[in-house]
C-alpha cells in the first residue's frame, strides 16, 4: 500500500510540476504546435525512439558479455527494452531499476546477483561519462564566446571531473568501504532471506558476495574493448536521441541546429534524484529549458517538442519494454 501511495504521489507531483510548465510558456502556443506537427515528423520521432532503445543493447551485450555465455543479440535488445521499462517505472530510475534488472541478469547468464550488479554498474558509469565528454566537448566547440550562458560548459566540465574522481575513488578506497557495505547490508539480507530458506545468509555470504562484486569490476581491466563498445553506444544514444528531438522541434515549427541539442541531452538526467517515476514533471522541465537556452528556439515550441518527445518515448518503454519483462525469468528452474 505504502509503495501504491509513493508512486501515486510522485506521478501527482511529476504531472503538477508539468502541467505548471507547460502553464508557464502557455498551453495555447503549446497545443497549437503540436496540432501542426506533420505526420512525416511525427513518424520520424517514432522511428528514432525506436532506435535508441535498440541502440542501448551494443551497451547490454558488452557489459553482460564477461558474465557466462553472455547474452544473444535478441536477449540483448529484450534486456536493453526491459531496461527501459523498469527506469521508467522506478522512482531513481536507473538507480533503483538496475538492482531489479541485476536479478534477471544473474539467472540468464547463470552467475550471481552481485556479478550481475557489478557489470551493470560499471556500464553505467562508463555511458554517463562517455555522454557527459561529448557534451563538454560539444559545449566547448559550441557555447564558448557564443551567446549561450557560458556557465554550461563549465557544469559540463565539473560533472565529467566529478564523475572520473568518484570512480576513482570508489576504486582506491574500496577496502574501506567493503567493511561498511557488509555491516549496512548483512542484517538486512539475513532479515529477508530468513523469509523463503530455512539457513538465511549470514554476514560471511554477504561479504563473499561484496568481494566478488568487487573483483568483477576489476575485471574489465583485462577486456577494455567492451568498455569501449559501452561507451560507443552510449555516444550513438545520445545522437539519436538529439535526432529525435530535432525532428520533434521541426514537426513545432522551431527548427534549430542539431549540435547544440546534442551536447544537453544528458543535463536533465540529473532529475533522477527527485522520487518521480519517469522523472515526470522534473526531466520535462529540465530538458525544455535547457533546449530554449541553447538553441534560442522559443519556450512554447521547445515545450511542444519534449511533449512530443516524451509522449512517444515512454509510451514505447512502457508498451514494448513491459512485453520484453513478460518474457524474462526471475528465479532458476
């Protein structure tokens, strides 16, 4: 029931927060826009959204690869899909959904959750920091001496070296902080295993666990060609993901460069760390500001396009990642 309550709350709260938005720039210049918008666009935006959600199962593929058989090209896209529907659903998004993801992994490929936790981790810090480079350099290339505010390269700049230092420092401290990790987590995987096994885990399987969980992140040192094909597809992502946003800008009628949309598109993912399923509301907002500001296109047409934009790209995370998660295993036969 509490979760019921949280989730009903957070979507009431992401929609208000949109609905203000969209009261904001105004609705009338908005519904017209969108009115307008010719099928050809509309299409186009369908297609690339499409797209990206199959573009996100290279970064699958690469990062399961060291785990077992790894994973076919069609588990592949049937995890990437799946992905997609469980961030879109979860509160953190990627935060929360990974965990969840970790568990179909780990059956699939035959490994362990913390193995499974541990490649999905370093995919997503390799894609973020891949996307947040090509928007530093983008904004560099772009916004310096231009018009646009020039304090976004320079949060582009300080997120990409905030990024390289956490994960050194998880990296270099991790001794120190396994020991933490074990006592946090050994009463609570104690607790909740003591519900379905009659030997609960006790605190040594937690820390064999957090030691592997470890030891699979290091790995990656020896295969960095899948790195680099992570970070590939996070790059092509974020390409295709401006793409459709240019086209969904053209069906308004606010046509603009397609760079610039590109070296924002991972700014409003910071909305994660708001409790809003889908970032609802919060990613909107963000990434319709943040289209305004550098490309100068007006507020009702930017507005029209994320509306556009995100109408397609959730309906499909929802619709075609909720058939892809129908068809996963979550327990060994």
């Amino acid at each position: 029931m509490r979760r019921t309550l949280r989730f009903g709350a957070g979507v009431a709260l992401g929609a208000g927060a949109l609905a203000a938005y969209l009261y904001s720039v105004g609705v009338d210049g908005v519904v017209g826009r969108l009115s307008g918008v010719l099928p050809v666009f509309a299409v186009a935006v369908v297609c690339l959204v499409v797209m990206e959600g199959v573009t996100d199962s290279l970064g699958v593929w690469a990062s399961v690869e060291p785990l077992g058989d790894g994973l076919t090209p069609g588990q592949s896209v049937q995890f990437a899909l799946a992905g997609d529907f469980f961030d879109t659903l979860s509160p953190a998004g990627p935060v929360s959904s990974e965990p969840i993801m970790a568990r179909f992994i780990g059956v699939t490929t035959a490994t362990t959750y913390s193995d499974a936790l541990a490649v999905r981790g370093v995919a997503k810090y390799v894609k973020a920091g891949a996307q947040i480079l090509l928007s530093t350099v983008l904004g560099a290339f772009l916004f310096l001496g231009g018009p646009s505010p020039q304090f976004l390269v320079g949060t582009m700049a300080a997120a990409a070296v905030a990024l390289a230092l956490a994960g050194g420092a998880l990296l270099w401290f991790r001794d120190y902080l396994t020991g933490g990790i074990v006592v946090v987590l050994a009463p609570v995987v104690t607790r909740v295993s003591a519900l379905y096994r009659d030997d609960p885990h006790d605190r040594s399987v937690v820390a064999a666990a957090v030691e592997r969980f470890w030891e699979r992140i290091l790995r990656f040192r020896e295969r960095p060609r899948l790195l680099a094909y992570v970070a590939l597809a996070g790059i092509i992502e974020q390409l295709v993901v401006a793409g459709a946003l240019w086209a969904a800008l053209e069906g308004v009628g606010a046509a603009v460069p397609l760079l610039p949309i590109a070296a924002v598109v991972p700014l409003p993912r910071v909305s994660v760390v708001l409790p809003m399923p889908a970032s609802l509301g919060a990613y909107d907002v963000l990434l319709g500001g943040a289209l305004a500001l550098v490309t100068g296109a007006p507020a009702d047409g930017t507005a029209a396009a994320v509306v556009l934009f995100r109408t397609v790209a959730l309906t499909f995370a929802l619709s075609a990642g909720g058939l892809s998660v129908a068809f996963l295993r979550g327990w060994r036969p």
